[in-house]
C-alpha cells in the first residue's frame, strides 16, 4: 500500500496527479494507520525523524516530500507553483536511532 501523509492542498493536488498509484492520503498518520502498516508498505509525506525510524523498523518504506524553501517560505501555505519553483522532488529516506 502506498500512503501520502500531508495536510497541504498543494501537495495533495501534485500526487493526485502526479502519483495516482497511492492507495491513501491522510491528513495525519495515527496510531491505528501505523498499526496497520506492513512491511514493503510506502509513505510519503515530511514526517519527523523519530516517526520515520520507526517506520523504517517494521519495513515501511519512507519517501520525503524535499522542498528548496526559503526562509521567507518557511510556515506558508504553498501554491502548486510555489512547490515547483522550490525545486519539489520525492528521496526515499531510511533513518536509525543510534
């Protein structure tokens, strides 16, 4: 199963037509979707590295939404060409608590 997690129209609207092969998009990943989730699973999103470790444990694949944000963008609500011209790109991502 492939989720996007994300709270922003901008960015639901790029994977819409983007990556129609996602199964899911949430605005929040809870507890009950992370219970759920099975190894070889993917997610997209910008979660926080504590989150995305604990993915990585259980085998869900982890892929980050990476923007190019200014300072000045930082906090805003993103247009479609907002998100272009910050040089959006999809990283899968594997993080380990050390």
């Amino acid at each position: 199963m492939k989720y996007l997690i994300s709270r922003h129209p901008s960015t639901l609207q790029i994977f819409k037509s983007s990556y129609s092969e996602l199964d899911a998009t949430l605005r929040h990943l809870n507890k009950d979707l992370i219970g759920s989730l099975k190894e070889g699973d993917e997610v997209f999103g910008n979660l926080p590295f504590k989150l995305v470790a604990h993915l990585n444990v259980i085998g869900v694949k982890y892929f980050n939404i990476d923007l190019e944000l200014t300072e000045y963008k930082r906090g805003l609500e993103l247009s479609v060409t907002d998100l272009n011209k910050c040089n959006l790109s999809i990283a899968q991502y594997e993080v380990k608590k050390l």
